[in-house]
C-alpha cells in the first residue's frame, strides 16, 4: 500500500479484528484491551504495536493511547467492538449494565482523535436493545427507576424459585435415600452434580464450571413438595404481580428509552461522523462459522467519500457466481487425528467415562443435553457451524470424534491462522475465541475500508 494508514484498535481482545487489517497493510500503531493475560495474545501476534492493557475508562489510560499518535503519527482509523455482554441474545438483557455504557469511552477516544475512519462491531442483540434517552427530564428517571426495579425484582424472584426447587429436590432425594438405602450405593456413588467434568488439561489452569452431568431440574418440573411450600407460593404471587406490573409500563417505555443503535449514531452525528450500520455474517465471506456482527462504519465530515460495505463473496449453494460456503469439515477435518500439541493450543480434553458415552449417543445437529441447544452441540461437517461461544467449556462436539473440539480447531472456524499463537490457559484461550472476530469477516471489511484512502 502506498499510503501509510495507521490505526487504532480499543477493546482489542485476542486481534481477530486486528488482524484482518493488519494482512490487508493497515499499520496497528497502538491497541488497548482491559484483561492482561489476552493483552499478552495481541502482543505475541502484533510485534510492532504498543498494546496498552488496561481500563480505557480510566484517564490515565486515555493518555497512554494518545501518547501514541502525534503530528507524524496521526490516527486515521479506530476499529473495535465495546464488550457485548449487556447486548447479547443470550441471557437476562440489561441496558444499565455499565459494560453495555462502554461505547461512551470508544466515542471519547473518536473524538479525542479524530481519525478519517471508524469501525464499531457488536452482536446483533445490539439490534433491539433499548437504552434510557439522554438527558431524562426528573419526571422521566423516575418512571426510569420504576421500571427497573420490577425488572431486578423480575430477576430476583426468578432465581429464588430456581433455588426453591433445586433445594426441595434435593432434601426431597436425600430423605428418600436415606429411607431406602441403595445397596449399590457404597460400589458405585453418584457423581457429584458440583464437580466439574471437563477438567483442565493444563494442571495449573482454573476447572471449567461445566459438567458431564445433567444441571438442577428445571424449575417446570418442580416437586409438589416445593411447590405446596408457603415461601414458594408467596414468591409466585410475586413473580405474577411483577410481570404483571411490568407489562403495565409497556406503553409508558417510549418515553424514557430509544434504540441504543440510534443513540449511538446520534453520538457519532455529534461529534462530526456520517455513520451507517450494517449486519454482517461471517459465512458470506469465507468463514466456515454463522457468526453475525453489527458493523458501524464512520467517516468524518470533511471525507468526501461513501461509506460502503464488502459484497458477499460466498452462499449455501455455490449460486451467482460466488463461491460456496466454508464447511466445518474443509476448515479442521486434517486435525482430527493430529497428536496433541500445547503450543499450539491443539489440546485434547480428558472426558469421563459417563460423558464420553453421552457424546456418542448424540448426533449431529443436537447437543449433549437436549436442554441446552448451545453447550456441547454436535456440529454438521458440511455446513458452517453456529457461532463459537466459550459456553464456560461447553464448546461444540466434534462431528466425527467423540470428544469436544481442542481450542485450535475452534481458532479454525474462527478463520485465524495457524501461525496466531495464543496466551493464557486452555479457559482463558477459549474466552478470547468465543469473544473474538473472525479474522476473515474482518479482512473483508478492511478491504472495503481501504477505498476511502484511495
């Protein structure tokens, strides 16, 4: 490239974003990531970049990360993605989560610097979620406040009916046993529904907190003995009322809340940037993963140029000229049978007896347990698989082998190269995998980025 485009990148997590510019020559001059130990991945693949661990909502921080860049060195692009746990599909969605309020410092940091260009991903739960309006007039936070507090009583309530449960059916077992104790009890125990079944095969790494067993009943399936309880009855008065409390305020939401996409547009407008937004699946550039990001795109007032998006490249069946989706299989199906190699992060786990079993009972397309659609799902060979979670260890299963995929076949399907090493335990590298851009789908958009230099 003739024209040095020198870059930033905030919330850099392990480079998966990084490095689909950095292979199209963009310059990473500086990158900053909260968590030290996946600072030290960044580092091990970014020789030539100042990384910065630390809080970016800190100033002391800020000023590091402008340090970086002076008259010589301007930034003329900022990539990264604030952390997307308030915003996932997955789980209780909650817009005062202070990690969802990080986007704040990427504009603080935009408008410190002022580079040409911007690029801001998320998940596509940031689609639909809503946030407070700014600047709420005093009648409005407190309809605010109203909401939120049935929201966290929602919340509470929900998990004291699950411990309701749980702890009734296990006093419930426990009588029982005790009753009627099972001859075969002392030759072979119950495995213990705590421990974890996937352990690490790093001996000084953290256990995963998943495990080989089935988890407590759901609350569905709660015993007369908890459900006939007085505390019980008395908490589902409350989650009724709650509900019911909530749904009440539904009509009164648009008068303190707004898309939190077109709050950040407006943020952006603010501060001198024409923004587009565009939903983006890995599958359609090369990567064998289903994984959709949100991509904002910005470019200052003054560039005189379009903001564009890169056309797709492949689909399902291979149709109007494109070529056809990446399979699981194409991508790791050399792997299979390779021995185990630590620096690679080719590392095997070591499944129970119990769980191994389980895993050939499973076919393809369905998880391990069927309560759980994610966790331990058994991927198709020949289609892209669903997007890669850390799942607290729960990762996909193999389409083939009775085992769990090693974490460098997961960084596979995550389109990173063989040559990107990575820091940390086996859980830590699983974390900043299931966390991190595919490095193909970030190449693609760096390539779209590189017109407005031209």
């Amino acid at each position: 490239m003739a024209t040095k485009i020198n870059c930033l990148e905030l919330f850099a997590g392990c480079g998966g974003l990084g490095h689909g510019f950095h292979k199209e020559e963009f310059t990473m001059v500086c990158a900053n990531e909260l968590e030290a130990v996946i600072a030290s991945s960044y580092e091990r693949n970014f020789a030539d970049t100042t990384v910065i661990p630390g809080d970016i909502t800190k100033p002391e921080i800020k000023k590091q990360i402008y340090d970086c860049f002076n008259e010589e060195v301007e930034c003329d692009v900022i990539l990264g993605g604030p952390p997307c746990v308030a915003y996932s599909m997955s789980g209780h969605r909650n817009s005062r989560d202070p990690r969802g309020q990080l986007f704040n410092d990427y504009v603080a940091v935009v408008n410190e610097l002022k580079p040409k260009v911007f690029i801001m991903e998320n998940v596509k739960g940031i689609m639909t979620i809503m946030h407070d309006k700014p600047n709420l007039t005093k009648a409005e936070k407190k309809l605010a406040d109203k909401y939120y507090k049935l929201e966290a009583d929602k919340i509470k309530y929900a998990e004291l009916k699950k411990n309701l449960v749980f702890h009734n059916s296990k006093a419930e077992s426990e009588a029982k046993a005790a009753a009627e104790p099972d001859p075969k009890a002392a030759a072979e125990p119950e495995p213990d529904p705590k421990a974890a079944a996937e352990p690490e095969t790093d001996p000084k790494a953290k256990k995963a907190k998943t495990s080989d067993v089935s988890p407590p009943p759901p609350v569905e399936e709660a015993k007369p003995a908890a459900q006939e309880s007085e505390e019980y009855k008395k908490n589902e008065a409350n989650i009724k009322e709650t509900k019911k409390n909530i749904k009440k305020m539904a009509p009164d939401l648009g008068k303190f809340r707004m898309n939190v996409t077109d709050i950040i547009k407006d943020k952006f407008k603010d501060i001198g940037y024409k923004v587009e937004m565009k939903l983006l699946k890995a599958s359609d550039f090369g990567v064998p993963q289903n994984r959709e990001r949100v991509i904002f795109i910005g470019v200052r007032n003054d560039i005189d140029k379009e903001i564009t998006y890169p056309e797709k490249t492949h689909n399902a069946d291979g149709s109007d000229g494109k070529k056809k989706h990446l399979t699981v299989k194409e991508a790791i199906d050399d792997l299979k049978e390779s021995p185990e190699n630590k620096e690679t992060h080719h590392i095997y786990t070591n499944h129970s007896e119990a769980f191994t079993q389980k895993i050939k009972n499973t076919k393809v397309g369905e998880s391990v347990n069927k309560k759980y659609t994610e966790a331990f799902f058994r991927c198709s060979p020949d289609k892209p698989s669903n997007t890669v979670k850390e799942n607290h260890g729960g990762v996909f299963v193999h389409y083939e082998k009775d085992r769990v995929m090693t974490p460098r076949e997961l960084a596979r399907l995550q389109s990173f190269p063989d040559d990107y090493m990575f820091k940390g335990t086996k859980s830590s590298v699983l974390v900043q995998l299931g966390n991190a851009v595919p490095c193909g789908l970030s190449r693609a958009i760096a390539k779209e980025i590189k017109k407005i230099f031209i």
